[in-house]
C-alpha cells in the first residue's frame, strides 16, 4: 500500500479548508444552510461531521432515502449519524418513486444499472426539492478516487452543489474520519452505493480502493509511467492501463455539458 495519509498538522489544515469551504459555499449561494442525502457510509458520514463543524448542526438538513436494495443496518447508521450530530433529517422511501418510472417504460425492468441509477436520480430530485424549499444548498459526497474514474451517477449523486471531500483519496477520507473521532465501526465499513442488491463498491470496481489510489496518485495525477507505477504499487501494469481507460472513458461525468464550438 502507497501511503497517501497527511501528518497530523496537515489534517488539522485539512480540517479547516474544508470547513471554510463548506461556509463560503453556503454564504455565496446566499444560502440558509445545506441539505445532505446520509447513506450510513463513511464518505457521507464524514460529509456530515465537516459540515456541522462548518455550519452548526441547525446548518444542515439531513435526508436517508431507502430503497429496496438498501441494507438495514446501513440506514439506521445514517439515523445513527443524524441522531449523534443532532441535525434535523427525514426518512423517505424511495421505492413508489422508482416503480412508477420504471412502470412507464417496462422494458428496463430487470436491468440493474438502468434502475440502480434512477434510484441515485430519485435521491437527487428529493435532495433538490428540499433544498430549494429551504434555501439550502445540496453537499456531495464524493471522494477524489470516485470523481476520477466516473464511479458516481451523472445527475445523481454527482447532482449536487459542491463535493466538500472531492480531493480526498479514499485513504484520505478514513484518515480524516478517524482524526475527527468517527466511530470505527463506520470509518472502515466496506462502501456500497447500494444501487442494487450485493452491490460493492470495490467488487464494481474490481479493483480495492487502496490500489486505485496508489495508481491515480502516480500515474493519473502524478508523473510515473504505467510500468514504473506497476512496480512500485505491486500490482499488473494491465491495472494500471484498465485505472486509465476508466479516466478517460468518464471524462464527460465531470464536465459541463458540452456545446459546439461558435
């Protein structure tokens, strides 16, 4: 494992620039606070801690939104957070919404992706309307590895207003959650969009989140060649390409959409 963790003094920096940025956001929207959707794991988790260190805990809104692929023990985790942080939140469930799109064209039942992703969508929309009715804005929850191989829903969780841990890698996030006193249990759970049933994270991806950092940091973000980052990472070079092939082919989740030219 490449060690990406920060010293202490940095995490405490860290801290603060994320807070500070979670305030400006707030204060140039002219915004009253913000609302964040709490999925039970860590990357929302930690989402929550900062922005009620930013905000106070009356700064934000918290929404679980269940679907039917959604684990038991990962939404009253979300509860959990909502209940140690002492924010305001509700529970929705996210399944009628589902049905009655997927009952207007029948044919995409059964397909997982097409339906775990409308599920991402669902929450987005329900993010925004409650949002918009209380003049907050919508906080993201998507870490610097996520963004940089497109593993996030376009307009879904990445539908949001700001990614407050966006230049985190996932080693950053757990480190940061531990520094700031988050429990064990929920710093280190395995992640899981949950957009449909048995889905990982890791098992999607193929590929661990420790590599994928290591592989984004020297060779996608940093200088070293696929065979140079192979050796020093461990792993096969064919990894490294695949790492890649997955920033390129995502390119456009993190762009604005695009226009012809004038």
């Amino acid at each position: 494992m490449i060690d990406l963790r920060f010293s202490e003094e940095e995490l405490d920096t860290v801290h603060d620039r994320i807070t500070g940025f979670i305030t400006e956001t707030v204060t140039d929207a002219g915004a009253d606070g913000a609302v964040l959707g709490l999925s039970g794991g860590i990357d929302s988790t930690l989402t929550a801690y900062l922005a009620v260190d930013a905000l106070g805990s009356e700064g934000l809104r918290g929404l679980v939104l269940p679907g039917e692929v959604s684990s038991e023990a990962n939404m009253s985790d979300a509860e959990r957070v909502a209940r140690d942080l002492e924010i305001a939140y509700d529970v929705i469930e996210i399944d009628p919404i589902v049905e009655t799109f997927v009952s207007t064209l029948p044919e995409v039942e059964g397909d997982h992706v097409a339906v775990g992703n409308a599920r991402a969508r669902t929450r987005a929309v329900l993010n925004y309307l409650l949002a918009n009715h209380e003049n907050r804005i919508v906080l993201g929850t998507g870490n610097r590895a996520e963004a940089a191989v497109g593993y996030f829903t376009k307009y879904g969780d990445g539908a949001v207003d700001c990614h407050p841990i966006g230049n985190l890698y996932k080693q950053q996030v757990r480190q940061l959650a531990h520094h700031l006193g988050i429990p064990e249990d929920l710093a280190e759970k395995t992640p899981t969009a949950e957009l449909w049933e048995d889905q990982t994270d890791e098992g999607e991806l193929g590929i661990d989140y420790d590599t994928l950092d290591a592989v984004l940091a020297l060779h996608v973000d940093g200088p070293l060649s696929v065979a140079a980052t192979s050796r020093i990472v461990g792993c096969e070079e064919r990894v490294v390409r695949e790492v890649d092939s997955l920033y390129e082919r995502s390119a456009h989740k993190r762009a604005v959409p695009p226009a012809p030219e004038r």
